[in-house]
C-alpha cells in the first residue's frame, strides 16, 4: 500500500499563479473548499515576473477603444485561429476583471484625471494595458493573494502533483510530494482546476523561471485530454543576451512601447524595412509619426517595432544572420534616444521603466537611459495547451479544468502582449465559477489504491536507477528544442528532433538521482523532465504537421500562410494503446456579427 498524506477539498487548484488564485477566489467565494498548491512559495509564481501590463479596453487613454477593437486585434495577432468565442469573451470581460481588481486593491499607475492609465504595446490599436510601471504582475499577484487569503483558501507551498487521479472518466484528484521532506499526498478533490502556466524550461533560451516545466500539460495528456495548437511557441524579440548568466531574461515590450526602437549595427532602423501587408495600413509610414503614436497622438500609427512579436522577432534574426547584429549576437534596443525629445528624459524612463533600469544596471553594467541595450528573442509564452470549453474552461475529461497559459483557445497563432495577463483573470474566474459548479453537482469520487501504488512506484523510481543524471538529459533536450524546433523550422530538422527525443525518453526512464528525498532538486528535475519530454514531442509533432507559416509557427519548407491550414486546429491525444493521437479539429464557423467586426477593423 502507498504510503500518503490524504486531504480532501471541493476543489483544487494547481497552480497559485495569477490564473489559478483568481480561480481559487472565485471557487472559495462560491461556498465550496478550495485548495491551492504551488510548486514554489505563495507570491514567488511566474505571474509576478510580469512586467507591462493587462489589457483592457476601458478606453481610458484613448476613447475610440471597445470590445470590438480589442477582440479584432485578439483574432488579427492569432491569424485567425482563436477560439473565437474566448476571444469575444475576453474582450467583452476583461475591462470589469481589471476594474474588480482594483476594487480589490490594487493601485495602478494613473492618468492626470486619476483613471487607470494605459499604454500601448505591439499589435493593440490603442494604448491598452493597464499597468504598475513594469511590476504589474507583482501587483496582481498581491492582490489577488490577499484576497483569497481572507476568503479561506488552504494553500499547500513547495507541494508538486504528480498524476491526476480518475474515477472512470472522471478526474478526482491528484498525487504529489512536498519539495521539504519529500513525503506522498494524496489530493482528493470534485474538480480539478490546472493553471500550472508554460513550458519555457523546454528551451535552452528563456525568459521563464524554473517552474515552467508544462506540468500541466502532461498531466491533462496523461490524464486522456486534447493538447491543441502545441506548434505556437512565442518567441518574444527582446531578451537580454549579455552576459551569459541572464541570457533570455525579458525586456519589456513596454520599452518599445514608451518609444523605443531597434537599431543593427549600422544605427539602422531595420523594422521599417519589412512591414507584413495585414499591418501595412495600421503602421507608421517614417519615424517622426512612430514616434507621435508613443506619445499618445490620436492621429499617429503605431511604429514597426510594436508589430506582433513573431513578426520582430524573425526581424532580430534576419538582422543577425546577415551579419547586421551587435557584437554578442543580437541588436540594439534603445530607449537613451529620447533625450533628444523630452527634458529630463533620464527621470522619465526610471519612472516608466524602473525594473528595465535596474536590470541592466545591475546586471549587465548598462544604464538604459544613457546607452542602448543589446537584445535578441527568447522562449517566452506558449499559446498552446490544455482544449478547454470556451464558457467553462472545462477540458475533454469531465471534472478537469484548466485555466491560464496552460490553457489553449484565445491565443491562436500568436499572443498579443497583455493579453495573458487579462486571460488569466476572466478564465480563471471562470474555471472557478463553473469547477465551483461542477464540484456542487457531483459526490466526491472512488480514488483506486492501486494507482497511487503505481503513481507512487513511478515517483520513487528515480533512486533505483542506474542511468545518466536528469540535469545531462535536461539540458540536452533543450539544446535539441533550441536549435531544430526553435523560431525557424524545417522538416529534416524536426523529424531529427522527434528522433532525439524518444532516444531522451528512453533515458529519462532511467535517470539515475543519488541521496534522499528531503530537497533533493536532482529528484524533482527527474520528474519534471518527464513532463517537459512529452511536451516537447507534442510541439515537435504539431509544427511538423502543419506545413506552412503562421503566427510563431515559421517554416524555412513552407515559408507563406497556406488558406488550407486556416481552418482547423492541431490536436494531440493520448490513444488507447499509449500512442499519440493526432486530429485536424475544424474550427466552427463564426456568427455574422463578429464577422462584421473583423471586417470593420481592416
Ligand atoms: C518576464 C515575463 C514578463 C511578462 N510580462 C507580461 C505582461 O506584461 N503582460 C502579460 O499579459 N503577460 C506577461 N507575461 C506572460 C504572463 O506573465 C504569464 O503568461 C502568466 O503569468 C502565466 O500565469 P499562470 O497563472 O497561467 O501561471 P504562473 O503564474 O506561472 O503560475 C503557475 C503556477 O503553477 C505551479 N505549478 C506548476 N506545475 C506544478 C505542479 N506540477 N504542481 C503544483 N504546482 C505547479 C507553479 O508553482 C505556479 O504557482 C510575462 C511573462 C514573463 C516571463
């Protein structure tokens, strides 16, 4: 018999990351038990790494901005392939979900006349994000933390589920560890709720933290659920890559979006030399109208640098391939130009930018308001995830939810910028809403002893094994990732890559970890890499069935955007035999009215 701790709660959340606390708070306040666990401590979730903002339609800056501009810029940046009806939702709800957390406490950066201010940022038509400087998601993260606080959430910190448990189809719980004394738990709960966020730990390059490690994912795959649009992995464009010690961390798009601009070797503004046709009409012809729409003329366009981040991002590498980059590899952000235009232009950027100031300050010996920054793309946001129900958020197995970047549907192709932070507050609350629902509905379920022998077997294995360490594999898998499913794909490289990874695979089952189970991060790596190898499978499957570029997807075999590939989403299942299944899922025809708008907004 295994050995456990057993809890019991209505609904349980995994994940305490702005998705997964919002769910909790809405669960709690629907009157059912809820729990909350967390990989690392409460506060510390990747959420609170998020720097520009959440968008919003309030038109607060710029009163031309609705719903029906938010959600077209939504279905535009994802070329189409949204979910349409999360990106309505999205858009209609975001703005009362910004407005609730402020009445929650949160305190937002404000215009002269005390509204919440916005800013602008790539592919949003008007300024739209919300924000706190560039700490927004540490201001989300505290509030929505002490909100849930006082409504009664357990919270389990430094706790890792490892299997979700079912009753027939159904999910009733989960099984994990504690990181401290590495002692067993047993998690029954009605509905389960995923908001575990992304998968940047696949990749050698990245701006995510170490928790990123498509838990979730895995989990909903192992567990019977459709993993869809796997293939859209975004590269952001601007990550610091020097030194070498903080290669991949994030440079805000806000830097762009309070003026910014990208320069090669040359001192050249290379963004204006490659404009897509879908944007052609919405960008700034020169430089001096780029420079009005930052600062908020109303009859400015945006400038290049704020198109989608696919887009800038291949831009970068272009930039670089054909030996236009700076001297570490990538090229120039500068945001020390504006002194030519605003008096005490070293004040202003502290004061916008002051995380990006100390960043650079601290740690590459830069002052940002007196010399550029050297920048190149890093793994960043994985559109791809669990298929949810658009109202629900409720995956293929009845009792499972999933909420956050774990999440797919509102994405599509590519995420706009602020957009994570605002789909983390309207599906999270409702994965809360509707798990809070189901967990009413439905009687605890049957929890089987044998699987958690099983779950407990697989978890212990690791000390048995004679084989390599996790961490060789790790970092040999996302070396794999980086350089044959990275920004620019291509067929040869990627079956390559398919192969490598079942060799991985194979290794990871033997992989061998010393000492105890008290804190031992060899043991928790073994683990996680088993999630980040069936991830890594499922993007490298998707980006080789779709034959073309679209979105993050970009293919050197099929450079161009093929109509055939419009219509259908990617889907990867488990089958019954433990193979992979994969399906063309048709996405449903969408109602006139929101045709309308999309054809309005051209
Ligand atoms: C540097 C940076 C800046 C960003 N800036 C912005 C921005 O300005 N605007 C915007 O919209 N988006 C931004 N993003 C993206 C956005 O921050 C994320 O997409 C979002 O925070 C994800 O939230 P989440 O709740 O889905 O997951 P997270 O916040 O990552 O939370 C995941 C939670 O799941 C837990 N977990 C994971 N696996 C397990 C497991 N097996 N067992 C138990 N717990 C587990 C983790 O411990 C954590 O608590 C940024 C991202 C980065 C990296």
């Amino acid at each position: 018999m295994a050995e456990y701790i057993k809890h019991e709660h209505d609904v349980l959340v995994i994940g305490a990351g702005g998705a997964g606390l919002r769910a909790a708070v809405e669960a709690s306040a629907a009157g059912v038990k809820v729990a909350v666990i967390t990989k690392s401590l409460l506060g510390k979730a990747h959420t609170v790494m998020a720097e520009g903002g959440i968008a919003a339609a309030l038109a607060n800056v710029d009163d031309r901005d609705s719903w029906r501009v938010h959600f077209a810029d939504t279905m535009r940046g994802g070329q189409y392939l949204n979910n349409w009806r999360m990106a309505e939702l999205h858009a209609k709800e975001a703005p009362e979900c910004v407005r609730e957390l402020e009445a929650w406490g949160a305190l937002f950066d404000r215009t002269p006349d005390g509204r919440i201010l916005q800013r602008n940022f790539g592919g949003h038509r008007y300024p739209r994000l919300a924000h706190v400087g560039d700490r927004t998601g540490l201001e989300m993260i505290r509030t929505l933390q002490d909100h849930g606080i006082h409504l009664g959430l357990d919270v389990f910190m430094e706790y890792t589920v490892v299997t979700l448990l079912k009753d027939g189809d159904r999910v009733v719980g989960a099984f994990g560890y504690d990181r401290e004394r590495g002692r067993f738990h047993l998690f029954q709960a009605k509905a389960v709720v995923l908001a575990t966020g992304g998968i940047g730990r696949a990749y050698k390059i990245t701006s995510n933290s170490w928790e990123y490690t498509g838990d979730g994912l895995a989990l909903a795959y192992e567990a019977g659920a459709g993993l869809q649009d796997m293939e859209f992995v975004q590269f952001h464009p601007t990550g610091m890559i020097w030194p070498p010690s903080v290669c991949g961390l994030l440079v805000t798009e806000g830097v762009r979006g309070d003026g910014g601009v990208l320069r090669n070797k040359e001192g050249r503004r290379f963004m204006f030399d490659s404009i897509p046709p879908l944007y052609a009409s919405q960008t700034a012809d020169n430089e001096e109208e780029g420079w009005r729409y930052t600062q908020g003329d109303k009859n400015a366009r945006r400038p290049p640098e704020l198109l989608t981040r696919d887009h800038v991002a291949r831009c970068i590498r272009t930039e670089v391939r054909e030996g236009r980059g700076s001297p570490h590899g990538g090229v120039f952000l500068d945001i020390a130009w504006i002194k030519d235009r605003i008096p005490n232009s070293a004040e202003h950027i502290k004061k916008k930018l002051p995380s990006m100031y100390h960043q650079f300050k601290q740690l590459a010996g830069i002052d940002i308001t007196k010399e550029p920054m050297e920048v190149g793309p890093t793994t960043h946001y994985m559109m791809g995830g669990v298929r949810v129900d658009a109202e629900s958020q409720m995956s293929d197995v009845p009792g499972l939810f999933a909420a956050g970047e774990c999440a797919a549907g509102l994405h599509g192709a590519n995420r706009l910028g602020g957009n994570s932070l605002s789909d983390l507050l309207v599906f999270g609350k409702r994965a809360g809403d509707y798990a809070a629902r189901f967990a009413k509905d439905h009687l605890q379920g049957k929890v089987n002893p044998d699987e958690l022998v099983e779950a407990e077997r697989r978890a212990l294995k690791p000390f048995e094994n004679e084989g390599p360490a996790p961490y060789v594999i790790q970092y040999a898998l996302q070396e794999t990732m980086q350089d044959l499913v990275g920004i620019v794909r291509q067929e040869d490289e990627m079956l390559q890559a398919l192969n490598t990874i079942q060799e991985y695979k194979k290794q990871a089952e033997n992989a061998e970890v010393p000492g105890h189970r008290e804190y031992n991060s060899g043991w928790h790596t073994a683990l996680d890499l088993q999630n980040l190898i069936v991830v890594s499978e499922m993007i490298t499957r998707a980006a080789l069935e779709r034959k073309e570029s679209r979105g993050a997807q970009f293919r050197d075999d099929y450079p161009t955007k093929i109509d055939a590939y419009s219509g259908f989403n990617i889907v990867l299942s488990k089958g019954p035999s433990g193979d992979v299944q994969l399906r063309r899922e048709p996405i449903p025809p969408m109602p006139d009215e929101l045709k309308q708008i999309i054809q309005e907004m051209k």
